[in-house]
C-alpha cells in the first residue's frame, strides 16, 4: 500500500505523505499539487492504522473541501469517508450544535449571513439614533467581523477606544454590543461567531477541550497562509495534546489581509512549534516556464517570504504580455483590440478567451466596450444562488418557521408577498416588541394593543396563522417539502404568476 500511495509522488512530495509524527508545514506553491499530497498523507494514514475519526482536516471553501473528500474515498474506499473534512466554518457549527447544551447555547441556533448582519446592524443604528451616513453599515459589519476574527469582544473594543481616545471606535463598540445582544435574543450566530465561541469554548471548558484533542489525534490545515488569529488559536488549541499538526499553504499566495488573514501565522510556525519539519514543494506541473518566470519577476520581492522558486519540465510554450492604461476605460478598449487582432490574426474563437477580474464591479466597464465592438460576451457568477432575492425570501420562510425569535428574517418576510403589511405598521409593531422586550413574532398576536387598524390586525394574524401552520409540520415532512408548501401557500408564486415579466418567470 505504502508503495501504491507514493508511486507517482516526486521525493518532496513523497516526504510529505511519509512524515506522519510532530508537526509538519508543507511550502506548497501555486500548482505543486498540493491537494494531491494532503489526500495521500490522509491515505497513507488510514493505510498504516490511523482510525478515520481521529482525522480531521479544514479547509476555506465547500468546494475545496468536497474534491479533497472525494479523492480521500477514492484512493481509500472502505475508510474514506469516515475521515471529518470540511471548511472552518461547518466543522465549528457542527461542534457548537453537538456541545450546545453543555454552552448555554440554543442547539437550533439560527447562522446570519452578511445580509442578515446588515439587517441588523442598520436596526441598531436606529435604535441608537446613529447616522448611516457617518457609520456606513458595511463597515460597522467588517468591523466586527473583524473584532471576532481577533477574539475580541465589545468591551475588548471599548477598552481599545477608551486607551486610544478613538470615538469613532467607541461607538462601533457600541454598537457592537446592541448587536450582539439583538443576536443573542434572536438565538443567532453569525459566521464570526461560529469560530470565535468555539475558541471560547475550548478555552474556557477544559473537559470539553480534553474530549476533542483525544478524538482528533491528526488534525490537517489547507491554506494556511488565510487563517486568521480565532482560526490559529483553534488550530493550536486542538491539536496541542498530540501535535501531530500537518499545516499547507504558500507564503506567497496571502492576499486575504483585509479580511483578517495573518501571514505571521505561517511564517511563524516553526517559532510555535520548534521540532516541525517543513517540506517545500517546488516542482510546478501547471504552468510553462515563462509563466514562471514572469510570476517569480513578482514575488521575488516579498517582504518576509520563505526562499523557495517554482521550476517546471513543461514545454516552454506561450508568453506573457502586459499593458499599461490610463484608466478602466482605456484598459478594457485595448483589451478589446487585443482580441479582436487575435480573432483575425489567428482565425480564434470568441470563446477562446477569457477576461477575469478582481470583483464584480468592473465588468461592467468590459461590458460595455464589447457592445461598442460588437463582441458576443457571457458573464459568470455575478449573483451567487444563495444570494438572489427569491431564494433568500424563502429561506427567510425556513428560518423564522424554525425559530421565530428571528425577527431579521421575519421583517424580510412579513409583507412578501404582498400582504397589506405597511412599513408604518411594522415600526409600530416593532417599537412595541422593543418596548415589551419580546419579538416581534410574540407581539403580532398583541397586534390590538399596538393601536393598528382593523385591516393590518387581520393580514398580521392571517401572517401568524400561515407561519403556525408551516411550524406544525416540522418533524411530520422534509424540509424540501415545507419549502414547496411555502412556495405555494404564502402566494409567493402566485405573485410572480401574477406579473408576468421575463425576471419573474426566471424567479419561479
């Protein structure tokens, strides 16, 4: 088995995969297949005796974490799949919900994601009577974001404010602190949260974290040059016992800083662990050598970077231009041209090329100056599934259906479809729910005493009739059936049916 696991393996690899006991960090760049020497070292694990469950591997993306998954059953059939990977965020919600009760946490505790965050926060400005324009939402959001990233909690922020004489930082610690309780009320984390109470659980609850490192004797960490210091502390935390820590990543590809990577963390490691053995892997078997050779022009002046150089043995083919431009515009028109000479010169497809760009905002200004040229173009993933109206509208359903502290996913909801619930009357509602410390879901049934009209009082209780009904099916049918139930009888397709547009019959 040893010999079927490493055959196709170059010697850094294969040393890698072999180097089983202690620490390890694995210098993996860009196309050394690196994923190919973490499932082998999971393989060649399972193959020597390791129990499946004693592995737990994490990693940033589902994607990443469903391919290293599979090429895990694939080269080990009959244990692989009992191997945990996954990304941070899904193995801390799975351990927060196992260990809920033993937390004081809700175990159907509700996950926000930004929008939900955003509802939030612009609630709390409200309520705290802060302008929106001197404290932009989305900041406030990354911010915090940011705070849980470090561990760090309202008044941890506060304290800063305070050493610093920072006001602005003293009311987003403020601010901080409404919205956390608003979480709490609601019995919602959100994605910092997952992370950052799972740090706090394991600090602060030595059997529970005693339970863990004994059931995860190989713990093994994709991209580490991303984590952040929650992720780092839970990293360290976990593996301390037995510190069979295995840690891949490339110094030279951290470019997450601004959403709370610390590329001390990789370049760091041998200092937290003195006895670690590291493993380059510089062979690249993705690129040409020009390629190469125009990214090592880049990286080569890094500051703080481990020495290390790509090399590869394929062919030397292609080449690598660059441009400089006075702006968007002048660049997407000469990216055009280039194109377009291409297609002419070379008899290409326009399928045979492919513009990439850094968010979804510029392709607009490429957008355009195809249309100008007559260029026949697609766009991909500007709107991600799970972020279209229609789809988070029913998801906002499912959440309130399965836990109606949630008063985020309830205002969404509430009037969707239309259901002569006003704005004005949701305020009043809300204030009174505010006042009364209840949610909003309790306070509808209290709808007379709020002082609304007749007609809002009968949508708000026909609302509250709809959501009790969907609520008493849970346990009796699946979750895929209660959201064509949804569909249906809250007369959200219908609505659409009803406007008849193009947009509307790609939302049903």
């Amino acid at each position: 088995m040893k010999e079927l696991l490493t055959k196709n393996l170059n010697h850094a690899q294969k040393e890698a995969v072999l180097c089983t006991q202690g620490p390890l960090i694995i210098f993996a760049g860009a196309g050394t297949g690196k994923t190919r020497v973490i499932t082998h070292r999971i393989a060649y694990l399972l193959s020597i005796g390791v129990n499946p469950w004693s592995i737990l591997a994490v990693t940033f993306t589902n994607k990443a974490a469903l391919e290293m998954k599979q090429r895990i059953v694939d080269l080990m059939p009959e244990t692989g799949h009992n191997v945990w990977v996954s990304t941070f965020h899904a193995f801390c919600a799975y351990f927060l919900k196992i260990e809920a009760k033993n937390i004081a946490l809700a175990p159907d505790f509700l996950i926000y994601d930004f929008a939900d965050q955003k509802n939030v926060i612009k609630d709390c400005l409200k309520e705290l009577n802060i302008d929106e324009k001197k404290f932009k939402i989305s900041s406030i959001v990354d911010k915090i974001s940011r705070a849980k990233d470090d561990l760090k909690s309202p008044s941890d922020m506060a304290y800063e404010a305070e050493q610093n004489n920072d006001l602005n930082k003293a009311i987003t610690a403020k601010i901080y602190q409404l919205y956390q309780k608003k979480l709490d009320m609601a019995q919602a984390l959100d994605f910092g949260d997952l992370i950052m109470r799972t740090v706090l659980t394991l600090q602060h609850y030595p059997e529970i974290l005693e339970k863990y490192q004994l059931k995860y004797m190989y713990v093994l960490v994709d991209e580490y040059q991303d984590t952040n210091h929650a992720q780092y502390v839970f990293v360290k935390l976990l593996s301390q016992k037995h510190e069979n820590l295995c840690v891949c990543g490339d110094d030279d590809q951290s470019v997450y800083s601004w959403r709370g990577a610390d590329i001390k963390n990789i370049l760091d490691f041998k200092k937290d662990y003195p006895k670690a053995k590291a493993v380059k892997l510089e062979q690249n078997y993705r690129s040409t050598p020009k390629i190469l050779a125009a990214a090592w022009q880049v990286v080569k002046n890094n500051n703080n970077r481990v020495p290390k150089q790509l090399w590869t043995q394929n062919p030397n083919e292609g080449c690598v231009s660059t441009i400089r431009s006075l702006n968007e515009n002048d660049e997407a028109e000469r990216v055009t041209s280039l194109i377009a000479t291409k297609i002419r010169q070379y008899q290409y497809n326009f399928s045979d090329f492919a513009v990439f760009y850094r968010t979804n905002a510029q392709s607009r200004t490429f957008e355009d100056a195809f249309r100008r040229n007559g260029m026949p173009y697609m766009v991909i993933g500007t709107l991600r599934f799970y972020d279209r109206a229609e789809i988070k509208d029913i998801m906002a359903y499912l959440k309130l259906i399965h836990n109606t502290n949630d008063n985020i996913s309830l205002k969404r909801i509430i009037n969707v479809p239309r259901r002569a619930i006003g704005k004005t009357s949701l305020e009043a509602l809300e204030k009174f729910a505010l006042l009364k410390g209840i949610s909003i879901w309790d306070a509808i049934v209290l709808a007379k005493d709020v002082g609304l009209g007749k007609n809002a009082v009968n949508a708000l209780n026909s609302f509250h009739q709809l959501i009790t009904a969907f609520i008493n099916l849970k346990g009796k049918i699946s979750v895929k059936e209660i959201a064509q139930k949804i569909v249906v009888h809250s007369g959200y397709i219908k609505e659409l049916e009803g406007e008849n547009t193009q947009e509307s019959k790609t939302k049903i």
